[in-house]
C-alpha cells in the first residue's frame, strides 16, 4: 500500500503541476472521520454536492444548498493536515454570473477554510472561471456528464460519443484556458478522455473516464461499498462495508434481545 506520509497542505498550485506527472489520488469526503481517514493516502479530498444523494437521501443534487456546502466543508478541512480541499458550487449559486459565482465561492473559502471551489460547465462557464481565478479563487472543471445538468442532458448518460465528442473536448480546452488548475472527466469514452488529456494544459481527473486521465476520483462511500442496491459500471468496491455493517447491527440488536449485552465487562460495579 502506498501511503503519503508527507505533512505538507497541499495547494492548488501543486496539483496543477502534477500534469503528466505521478497520477493524482482523490476521493469525496462529507465529514471529519472520512477525511482524516483519505488525507494520508490522497491528494485532494472532494467535498461533492453528491453528499445530498449520498448522506442526505436526496434524489439528485439539485435540492443541495450552499449552507449544506459549507456545513461538510468546515468538516472536512478539521480532518485535512495534507490533502488539498475542494468544495463544489451547488446548483443555482454560480451559473448566473460571474458575480454571483465569486460571492457564493468566497463564502465557501472565508466559511470552511477550504483552498478551491469545482463547479460544472465547459464552454458557457468559461469566463466565470477567468472571473473567479483573476479574483483569487482556485477553481477546478467539470465537463462531460455533470449532474447539475442532468435534466437538460436527459439521464446519466455517457457523454462525447461520436459527434458529440467535438463539443466535449471544445469544453475541456475552454476550462483549460480559463485557468482551472485541473477538470474533472464524468462518464466520457476511454479514447476521449485520452485525447483530452494529452490538448489541455491542466490536468484531468477521471471517474468513469478510463485509465488515461492525470488523475482518478470516486466517491469514497461507493468505493468502500456502503450501498448495495446500485453499482455504477465505473466504481470498483474496494471493501463491502455495507455488508460488514449490517452484519454487525444484526448480531448487536440479538445479543440485546437475549439480554447478552451489555455483559459484565461492559458494566460498572459499586464503588469500594
């Protein structure tokens, strides 16, 4: 297993420069205990608008808030000593303008303690994000599947196939040049994600994207199989928590059933 074990807080700045270098380890994490457990092993820890579905039952990301935002990144960073911090912009608190976008990322940098904002688009959020990098705010992309888009994109569809893969690498190069210091590749096709990677400046993190990009991405809660009901093709479970969980909350509630626990060892006696 490889671990980093450097202290150094990493900074948007370093991962920029990691392009073509050693691939870029990154996770989701939503609160304090996750973090701390991803920060000595990954380079940047995502706090995703995915924490609605994920640890709020929420059936798409949409309903997220800003306020929720904030919540989960202040966690977050209590756990982080290495990795950098980056906190998604949720939907309706950026895609109006560039202003809108720079006071909805300030409040997230002032509130959490966080270094970098993500926010979805390509070409159309191109100049937000030269706004918001000529104002002091780290931001990394997001193209190809972007689930704030899902109702205009009809479904969780895999992106840039065929003709569409012009409109997809025209997003990856505008983010590029706007000055994010890395995108994110959602659900594109592996030749795509290839061809991406090696025209753009900044470096591609993949989550479902092939082997190709700079970096990889998952959400942590997926990779270590705390649900079972669904499986996306691009996750690869690592653990089968969920299972382990339900495992262990069976065999608590019997022994407190048949009055086994509390035992004596988890008892206190009388004083002396």
């Amino acid at each position: 297993m490889s671990v980093n074990v450097s202290q150094k807080t990493l900074t948007a700045t370093d991962i920029r420069l990691r392009k073509g270098g050693e691939p870029l380890v990154c996770l989701t994490a939503y609160t304090t205990p996750i973090a701390k457990l991803v920060d000595a092993h990954c380079d940047v820890a995502l706090v995703g608008d995915s924490v609605g579905m994920v640890l709020h039952g929420l059936p798409s990301t949409l309903s997220v808030t800003l306020d929720m935002m904030i919540l989960h990144g202040k966690a977050v960073v209590r756990g982080l000593s290495h990795a950098l911090c980056v906190v998604d912009l949720p939907f309706g608190t950026y895609e109006e303008s560039p202003e809108q976008a720079f006071r909805s990322a300030a409040r997230i940098l002032a509130e959490t303690g966080a270094a970098a904002v993500k926010l979805e688009g390509g070409v159309h959020m191109a100049t937000t994000i030269d706004f918001l990098v000529r104002r002091g705010v780290p931001v990394m992309g997001h193209i190809g599947l972007t689930p704030q888009s899902v109702n205009t994109l009809g479904g969780y569809k895999v992106q840039g196939r065929d003709a569409d893969a012009e409109r997809v690498l025209a997003d990856a190069c505008a983010v590029s040049e706007a000055g994010a210091f890395a995108v994110v590749l959602e659900k594109i096709s592996q030749s795509l994600a290839k061809q991406i990677t090696s025209s753009i400046a900044c470096p591609t993190i993949g989550i479902g994207a092939g082997p190709d990009c700079d970096g990889q991405i998952l959400v942590v809660d997926d990779m270590l199989g705390m649900f079972s009901d669904f499986r996306p093709k691009f996750v690869k479970r690592y653990a089968d928590l969920a299972a382990q969980a339900e495992t262990a909350v069976s065999a608590y509630a019997e022994e407190v059933r048949r009055r086994k626990f509390p035992s004596k060892d988890h008892s206190f006696g009388d004083l002396a």
